[in-house]
C-alpha cells in the first residue's frame, strides 16, 4: 500500500515537473524565435516534454501535457490581439480553441499509444527505434490536426484576410511546412536525449 502511495506522490511529482518544462520551453521558444517570426519561422520545444511525459508515465498524462500546452497557447493568442493568430480566434473564439488544444491533446495521446504498442510489440526491445518513431508521431499529429482544423473551419476567414484567393489548403502548407520540419527535426534529433530520460527515471524508480 505504501509502495503504491509513493509511486502515485512520484508520478504527481514528475508530472509537475514536466508541466512546469512545458511553460519554459514555451517561453524559450517565444524567446528564441522572436527575430525570425518576421520570416514566418517559429521554433516549438514545447512537445518535447510532453513525449517524454508520454512515455514515461503514459498516453493519459501525454494527453494531460497537451492539454496544459493547448490551453496555454489559446492563452498566449488572447494575450496577443495584434497577432495574425488572434485574427483566427477572433473569427471562431470557440473553433479555434477545440482546434489549438485538440491538436495538443492527441499529439500527447497518439504518440504515448504508439510508443506503448511499439513496446508490447517489439517486447522491449530495439528501444532507440520505437522511441524515434514514437517522437516522429507527435510532431505529425500536431500540426495534421492544425491543418485539418483550419481548413475545415476557417477557410474563409484565411482566404480573406491572408492568402488573397490563393487556395488555403496549398496557401497553409506553405506557409507551416518550414516550422513542421524544424519541429520534426527538434524532436527526432533529441530521441537519444529522450531515450537517456526514461532509462534514467525508471531506474530511479527501481
């Protein structure tokens, strides 16, 4: 009972922790990225812990991460009313808001199932490949999601206001494929780091 007890107060804790990660490298982002907004490049961290949230305590607290990040993003937009963003917002505050953290949610939840299913599959072994892949899935299920709720929903706002007529689906890819490779990339490359996280906490817990 007690084993129990402290494995519960242990996963609040690192839960906490990686909440608290979240909120730093989203402002290392907003940081690091200020002078090539400009460019339309926007470097994201802020998946980062929620993977590793993901993987090392489950897809249920990945998808609490995300949501910690969706929200915090609906926040940062709100804050932000000269934002291109906020003109989107404006036009659906409800929309935009299931799209921004829906997106978050299941990047946290898709990428925890993939990796657990990875691990029952390949029955712990070849960790270094099913954590890549794993990484890989969030970054993906993010910004398909983004897409998916833009142009479903605001379409119209989009082509009036930013693409001058130019299709939105052809005019967000565009406009986004730089920042998802960026964010691919930040997540795959990291994979090892990720992989030394989880090895090290579990042993900790051990």
């Amino acid at each position: 009972m007690k084993t129990s007890a402290k494995q519960k107060t242990l996963k609040l804790v690192q839960l906490a922790l990686l909440v608290a990660l979240i909120f730093a490298m989203q402002y290392i982002g907003t940081v690091a990225t200020s002078a090539l907004k400009g460019m339309g490049v926007e470097l994201s961290f802020v998946l980062i812990p929620i993977v590793i949230g993901a993987f090392l305590l489950g897809p249920s607290e990945g998808a609490f991460l995300g949501l910690v990040f969706g929200v915090m993003t609906v926040v940062l937009t709100v804050m932000a009313p000269s934002s291109s963003m906020y003109i989107i917002f404006d036009a659906n505050p409800i929309l935009f808001s299931l799209v921004a953290i829906s997106k978050a949610v299941f990047a946290g939840l898709g990428s925890g199932l993939i990796y657990k299913g990875l691990d029952k599959a390949f029955k712990g072994k070849f960790v270094y490949l099913k954590t890549l892949i794993a990484s890989a899935s969030a970054p993906i299920i993010n910004t398909g999601i983004y897409l998916l709720g833009m142009v479903c929903f605001f379409s119209d706002t989009i082509s009036e206001k930013f693409s001058g007529g130019q299709n939105v689906f052809v005019f967000l890819v565009l406009l986004i494929w730089l920042n998802f490779l960026i964010e691919f990339a930040i997540n795959v490359l990291l994979t090892p780091a990720i992989i030394r996280i989880i090895e090290v906490v579990k042993k900790k817990i051990k």
